[in-house]
C-alpha cells in the first residue's frame, strides 16, 4: 500500500470513528418543549428543586459553549445538578418550540442562549440573558456560579 492510500484509509477511519462517537445534540428539535417542561416539573417536585430552562440550539455557537461549560466546570456542574433539574429546550427551524416560550414569557427575544428559572410548579422565577454571565470567549466562573447559587429554591424559603 502506497503513502496516498494509507492516509486515504486513516482518513476515512477517523471521520467515521469521529461521527459514530457523538452522541445525542444537546438540544434535540425532535422534543416538545412543553412535555419537557413537564417532565421536569414532575421530577423537581419529588426531588424539591427548581428547573433550570436553557433555550438555545446546535446552531448558535454560544449555546453549545454553555453547555459544555456548564458540565466540563466541575464546581458549576455539582451546584447545577443539586439544586435544579436541567432542561435544553430547543429553538431551531426544525423546531421553534413556540408554545413552550410563550409560556416562558417569550424569552427568545433576549437573545441565545437564555436561561429561564421555573419553580416546581412551572411558574417563572427568574429570565436571565446569559451575556451578563459571559467573559471573552467563554463564561464567567464566580458570574455563573452566584447565578445558580442566587436563583436556587433555598433562597426563597
């Protein structure tokens, strides 16, 4: 086998190795917005948190930095999990999910993505356009974590 051949074999190998290892989107356009909503008002209220809405979509770049900021930032990640059930609604042209925002007071015209805070029972705590938890290319770690910290159910006891 020739030098062109082998790195035409390598390259085929790793474009497929690559794509058979991604998983699911994160915002999925095949999900109704409103059953997710409700799925995770049942969820928080056994487990007595609040829900963490973050509307966005696979397209928009800032959305899926926040995501995996959210996750791959440890500290961020625990105080997530523990004090919200996350939802990531989609809104693409595949899918806007317009009911859903409209019950969300339309929080599409801050901007993507945004962050909505829902109690337990659905109503809106908080709408946050995440520019104010940006820093240059990426987010704010003390911003985004008072934000969670701030918007949690424990601090309205």
């Amino acid at each position: 086998m020739n030098l062109k051949t082998t790195f035409i074999v390598l390259f085929v190998f790793c474009f497929f190795n690559i794509n058979a290892q991604r998983s699911e989107p994160i915002y999925n356009p095949k999900l109704d917005g409103l059953m997710q909503i409700e799925e995770a008002s049942k969820k928080a209220k056994i487990e007595n948190k609040y829900i963490y809405v973050q509307i966005g979509g696979n397209w928009c770049p800032w959305c899926v930095r926040l995501h995996k900021y959210l996750h791959e930032e440890t500290k961020i990640d625990s105080i997530l999990n523990a004090n919200y059930i996350p939802v990531f609604l989609n809104y693409s042209k595949d899918n806007k999910n317009l009911e859903a925002l409209k019950t969300l007071d339309n929080p599409q015209r801050f901007g993507f993505p945004v962050i909505v805070i829902l109690d337990n029972d659905k109503n809106i705590v908080h709408t946050q356009d995440s520019w104010y938890i940006e820093k240059d290319k990426s987010y704010d770690f003390e911003k985004v974590k008072r934000f969670l910290l701030l918007w949690n159910k424990n601090n309205f006891n």
